[in-house]
C-alpha cells in the first residue's frame, strides 16, 4: 500500500471573498462555470435554485450567503463546484475554483476563529501549509438537508 494514501489528503482548493477553503476530491463531481439556474419559491436565501446539468436536476447554493459574507459578484472566473455527499448532490458556487493540493495529515489543525471566514460549524480544520492557510470545509454540515430547514441560515 501506498503510504501517501494514509498521510496526504487530496484537495480542491475554492477561494471565497479571497479567502482560501477546501473540499476533498473524492466528493466532487464536477467544476462547472456558471450555469442557468431556475429559482425555486420559498427557499432560504442562500439557496440560488436548482439546474439541469446532463439531465440531472442539482439545487445550488451560493456559499457566501450560506456563510453570511455577503453577496456574490458573479463573473467569469465563478466556479460551481457539484458534490455528492451521503447519496446528496449539490452545487456550490465559488469565486474561483482554482487549485489542487495534497495536504499532509500533520499540517491540518482544528480551526481556530478567524473573522471574516465561514461559521464555525462548516469549517472541519485547517491546513497549515508554508506560506498558506487553507481552511477545510465540513461537507456534512453545509450539504445536510436539516442546514436548508433549521431557520438558522443568513439574511
């Protein structure tokens, strides 16, 4: 067996208001650029609408909204990133989805408050990398049904 398999996690890395986050690649599906997207009444903020990609209806979320850093500025460096979690898909749409990386296990942290990032529950760590700090989303919390439902969500 392959020792990097057990020491290094393979990343993407997505930036948000110049921040940078990251989402494990075995979760994504697709990066996409921006597609059309149908709005759907009666749905928190954060949630954009649904589109069809290949014949496949996805709901979108905008991960700012749902992170409550504002609104979006969508321009041709926007990213939806699609993700299956737990037999879910949904689209994030990003500013910018622009790296991989191999992420050693011994650079990743528990995240300590920094202001101006997402709320607590959607960060899972933090990759202490030489010149960068990647923060690690926590997929389980942002694409859970009950985060859509619970009335805790932005503006």
């Amino acid at each position: 067996m392959n020792n990097t398999i057990a020491t290094d996690r393979k990343v993407i890395v997505l930036l948000l208001n110049d921040k940078e986050y990251s989402i494990s690649v075995e979760h994504v599906t697709a990066i996409e650029k921006m597609l059309h997207i149908t709005r759907v009444p009666n749905v928190p903020p954060f949630i954009k609408g649904v589109t069809n990609l290949r014949g496949v209806i996805i709901p979108i979320i905008d991960l700012k909204r749902h992170f409550n850093l504002g609104d979006a500025d969508y321009t041709d460096r926007t990213r939806i990133i699609i993700v299956s979690y737990k037999n879910m898909t949904v689209g994030m749409i990003v500013d910018e989805a622009n790296d991989v990386l191999d992420i050693p296990l011994s650079a990743i942290e528990p995240c300590p408050d920094v202001a101006g990032a997402a709320p607590d529950e959607f960060i899972s760590g933090v990759a202490n990398l030489e010149k960068r700090l990647v923060l690690l989303l926590n997929l389980e919390n942002i694409v859970n049904p009950l985060s859509f439902r619970d009335g805790n969500y932005g503006a």
